[in-house]
C-alpha cells in the first residue's frame, strides 16, 4: 500500500471553540490509483489533504492523532527536517487556483528549478535541462522560451500546468490534486484532466482528487471517499458509489448531478446548510438535513459498516441491516 | 523603459516649478523682511533703501521673473539674512549633514524594522509580536524632542559616552541617528508586519512549503518580496521627508541640518533661502519618488514600464 491513513485528526482552536475539521478520517490508496475525495466546502477536504504534508496552520491547527504511512514510514513521527524532504519530494499538492499558487515575483523557470534544486540537488546546466523536460511534459509548447516568462504573462491553463510541472518536477509517489480545475474553463478543464491521466500512468503515482464536481469524479478516480463534516462518510469504488450509493448524503449528492435524460426543469440541491464543525449534534451530523433520518440518528454516532466488498458507510440505516445480514452470508 | 524615464522627469520639472511658483508668493504673503533686519527706530528712507537693494521694491511678478531668470542660470539668489552669502553655498554647507543623518537613520531605522516586522507577522499573536509592536507604538508616539533629551541626559551627560551635540566625528552621529531612527522605524515596521501577514497567507506561500522550501526562505524569498511593495514607497517617501525635515532631532542636536537652515529662514523671512531649501528638499522628494518606481518595476513584473 503507497498510502495508509488511520483515524487522522485534526483541530482548530479559535476563539469560539474547538473546531473539529478531520474527525477520525481513514483510508487507504495504491500506486498508479485515484482516490476522488469529495464533499461540500467547509467538509474538511482541503485540510485532510494539508495534513498529509502537515501542513495545517499552527499554532491554531494541529494535527491531534492518528496516523499517516507512507510506503510503511509514519510520517506524523518524522521531524520537520525529515518532513520536508518528503515535501515536493514524495508527495506533492496542487493548489486550487493557479493564478495566486504561483509566486508574482518569480519566473516560472525560478518557480519550478527551486523544486529540482531542493530535492535533487541539481544546479546549472543540469538544472536548466530538467526543468524544460518536465515543462514539456505537462504540454507546454515552446517551454525554453517560457523559462523567463513571468506567471501573469500566461494563460490561466497554462499557469496550471506550471503548477503541475512544480508538483510533478521530482516524480512524487503521492500527487494530491486540490480542485486544480475550479477555476479553468471547460475545455482547458477537460485537456488538464487528460493530462494528469496520461502523466499517472507514465509515474505511476497514486492521486487523490479533491473536488465537488462528481462528473471529473466518474471519469477520473477508482475510488471514492465522500466526506461531511469531517469525516468520511461513504467509500467505495467509483462504480458502487455511482451505482449504488448507500449514504444518503451521498445519494443526495448524486441527485444534484444534472443528467441528460432527466427532464426536471430545476437544478436539484442539497437542501439545508452543513453544519458548523465548531458544535456538531452528538449524533449523525447530517441527521439534521436526512431526509431518511431516524430517532436514533440524532443520538448516537453510527459505526461503519460494510455494505459490499470495499464499500463501507456511516449510517444507521446500513448498521442495523448490515449487523443482521453479516451471519447470513 | 526610457520613454517612462523621461516622462517621469518631465513630471518631476513640472511639479517643481509649481511647487516653487506657489511657495514664491506664499512666503511673500509672511511679511516684509526688511523689518527683520532694522532696529524699530529707523527711518522708513532706510528701509526703503534696503528693499531697494535686495529688489523688493519691484513688483512681485517682476521679483518672480527674476526668480526664475537667476533660477535658469542655476543662480538662487543671495541670502537676506546671512549677508552677502549666496543660497547655493548655505545649501551646500548643509545638505551633506542633512544626507548623512537621514541615511544612517533610514539604514538603521530598515535594520530594525524589517526583520522585527516580519517576525512580529509570522509570530503573530505572540510574545514576540507584542514586544514588536510595543516598540514601534513606543518609537512612533514618543515625540522626537522627549526621545533626544533622554538620550542625551543618559548617554551624554551621565555615561558620557556620546557628545551632546554639534557633528564632529562618527561618535556624534549615534544618538541623533537613535532618535530619529526609532521615529522612522515605527510605521515602516507596522507597515511591515501587516503587509507580511497579507502575503504571509497567500497560495504562493502555500506552494512554497508545499515544494519542501525551508522555513527562512518561504519568509524571505517568497513572501517578503511581495510584502515589499508598500514598505519600499512608504520608507522613500518618509526618507525624503527625513532629508529636509529632522528639524526637531537636528534642533535637540545641534545638527547642522537643511531642517535647521529652513526654520530660521522661516523665521526670518529669508525668501531666497527659504526657496533655495525647498528646490533642493522638493527635487529630494521627486528623486526618491523615481526610484521607488524603479525599485517596483524589480520586485513586481507586473508592473513595466514600457508605456
């Protein structure tokens, strides 16, 4: 396994409490496989994604337990020095919006050497060779050329394919990929995603994709892990997730996906607003916005439970059945 | 980049000669120097006598063409109040004091402000932030004349490590340097810290720690080159105001500054000289303006001048 996470939390002390932002998250993710994480803003994706650089902003954020194996080496253990190697070296992120991701006061070539120099000790000539190859290989035409531009003399496309080639500069294990196409429009959206498809199978690097936007979640990710208020509610394989939703969170969320055949005239939402992570009700947070809820959903926490192979939720309504249905099998 | 440099100096010519064209007449509105320079009882043949000699009998707009005729000429007049010395040889004895003692306190006022600004931004909240900001609420209510009479009560007059004033030798640098230093350093930290914190959450800093960057660097390669912007405008314009306008520091001292040569022009309605000094701090001005353009045009490619 390239990736273990097990009951990773993270804290935010603020002046109004202590906000619970990743509440006991788990999982798990292969070499060469996409993990879609996907959940409303404010759900706690961004910040799981942070923590696995721990790189949560202290001194309000800390990262309170739990742990993070990366090729089997307990990355919560390693020292800021030892964490920093790992950095841009075996994981990398990219950021959701290319034009403030990069630095205004740099050239791109600055920008993307500063990575190599870092990691591979590469300087000079060396240096210069590698940093056209990886520009190149995000597609970036003429990329000599492009070496002295700086980042507002470039397409929003093309800055995130800069912010690519940063990521991809010294040939990470983990990439997490942070809503990298929120805010380019369809067509660059829809050449990125290629791009990043055809770069993971030449790296064979495992990628978890953070967005909301189910339609790249289908066409891009093995797996899925749909998040609310912190924790994990649902995962499984793309297709049991789509096909089969078993969260009604998620079952919620797949309702929203406008769809061809449908001929509902309006756009579906989830209706009622997420919960603020600083007081959340003692039972199932999204117990307030079910529309499947039951008395014991504002009680009591559900436990996981497994509805089919790999797949596993938080719900009461599949802990019951699926407590009863397990010796039957 | 030429053409920008021209046009800037176009402007620079014109905003001088307006600047000097209304401070010709404003002095004028002061009163008649003439009664600075003759005991009560004499006669008013006498002073007439003297306006005559120094020209002020003429019409103003004559008075203002030959201003501006002499000014051509590179000729500011003669001072009314130093007799027989010109403006540009009062000037002259004065503004390399002035430059040395707003350069030491612009250097050391940088040396304190900047790092304590940028750590009071990334400590924020903490210890070290409050001692940062307690120093430069200190540095910036603290009024100069108080500051210096400390200094020089302690320093001076019990340690006796420093003189008590005058410019003889490096030595007599250090306190009014202090004084005013400390007085610069406070907005230009305050400056500091907020346009840290600013930059300090930007993605690029993100991305920066994301890349495996070490901490130092993310500070100062990444954010405080984009935090830079403000301060650099802020500190050439307290700077050039520095040059001619110390006037409490170089008073406390016994500097012999522009700021001092300016005040008893004022105070004796010595015209030439009082314009001859305005030119010269007006053109200071002006020139640290220009390069705070170019210094953007380095840490901001955005900006370029080309157009």
């Amino acid at each position: 396994m390239l990736l273990e996470v097990e009951d990773l939390r993270v804290q935010f002390h603020t002046r109004r409490g202590v906000v619970k932002a990743v509440d006991g998250v788990s999982f798990s993710l292969d070499r060469g496989e996409t993990l879609g994480l996907v959940g409303e803003s404010g759900s706690g994706k961004s910040v799981s994604c942070m923590a696995l650089m721990r790189l949560v902003e202290a001194p309000a954020g800390r990262i309170v337990g739990g742990s993070v194996r990366l090729d089997g080496e307990e990355l919560l253990d390693l020292s800021e020095r030892e964490m920093r190697q790992i950095r841009g070296g075996q994981i990398s992120l990219i950021l959701q919006d290319p034009l403030s991701s990069l630095n205004p006061g740099y050239t791109v070539g600055n920008q993307v050497a500063e990575a190599i120099r870092i990691h591979q000790g590469l300087r000079g000539r060396a240096l210069r060779d590698s940093v056209v190859e990886i520009l190149s290989q995000v597609g970036i035409p003429q990329a000599e050329r492009r070496l002295k531009q700086y980042p507002h003399q470039m397409s929003g496309g093309m800055r995130q394919r800069v912010a690519g080639a940063i990521a991809l500069s010294c040939r990470p294990s983990l990439l997490i990929a942070d809503e990298p196409t929120t805010s380019l429009d369809a067509t660059v959206q829809a050449q990125y995603l290629r791009l990043l498809s055809e770069l993971q199978q030449e790296f064979r690097f495992g990628m978890i994709f953070v967005t909301h936007d189910l339609g790249i979640v289908a066409r891009l990710c093995d797996r899925v892990a749909v998040m609310y208020a912190g924790r994990i509610v649902e995962t499984g394989s793309t297709r049991q997730i789509f096909n089969e939703p078993a969260h009604p969170y998620a079952k919620a969320l797949l309702a929203t996906l406008p769809s061809l055949e449908s001929r509902k005239k309006r756009l579906l939402t989830v209706s009622g607003q997420p919960p603020l992570a600083i007081d959340l009700p003692p039972g199932c947070s999204f117990a307030p916005r079910c529309p499947e809820v039951m008395d014991v959903c504002r009680e009591e926490f559900p436990g996981e439970a497994t509805t089919g192979d790999l797949h596993r939720v938080l719900c009461w309504l599949h802990s019951a059945s699926a407590e009863m249905s397990l010796p039957a099998r | 980049m030429r053409r920008f440099v021209l046009a800037r100096l176009a402007q620079a010519v014109v905003s001088i000669f307006v600047l000097i064209t209304v401070l010709f007449f404003l002095v004028r509105l002061t009163g008649d120097p003439v009664e600075r320079m003759i005991p009560p009882q004499v006669t008013e043949e006498v002073a007439n006598d003297l306006k005559r000699a120094y020209g002020l009998d003429k019409p103003l707009i004559v008075q203002y063409g030959v201003f501006l005729g002499g000014l051509a000429t590179g000729d500011l007049g003669t001072s009314l109040y130093f007799r027989g010395r010109t403006v540009s040889e009062l000037l002259s004895l004065r503004i390399l004091p002035s430059l040395e003692l707003s350069v030491f306190s612009m250097l050391f006022a940088l040396l304190i402000a900047l790092p304590l600004g940028v750590y009071a931004a990334k400590y924020r909240g903490r210890g070290s932030d409050y001692v940062a900001r307690i120093f430069s609420i200190l540095g910036g209510a603290a009024p100069s004349f108080l500051v210096g009479l400390v200094m020089l009560r302690i320093f001076s007059v019990q340690l006796q490590w420093f003189p008590t004033g005058g410019r003889e030798g490096l030595l007599s640098v250090v306190l009014p340097t202090f004084t005013l230093g400390w007085f610069v350093s406070a907005g230009i930290m305050r400056l500091t810290r907020s346009s840290m914190l600013e930059s300090l959450y930007g993605d690029y800093v993100k991305l920066a720690r994301i890349k495996g960057v070490r901490e130092s660097v993310v500070i100062w390669k990444h954010a405080f080159k984009n935090a830079a912007l403000p301060v650099i405008t802020y500190a050439t314009v307290i700077f050039a105001a520095v040059i001619g306008g110390a006037i409490v520091t170089e008073y406390v001292f016994a500097w012999p500054g522009l700021g001092s040569l300016l005040i008893r022009a004022v105070i004796q309605r010595d015209f030439p000289v009082i314009q001859g000094a305005v030119i010269l701090i007006g053109s200071a001005f002006v020139l640290c303006n220009f390069l705070a353009d170019l210094a953007y045009a380095w840490i901001n490619p955005k900006i370029r001048y080309t157009r």
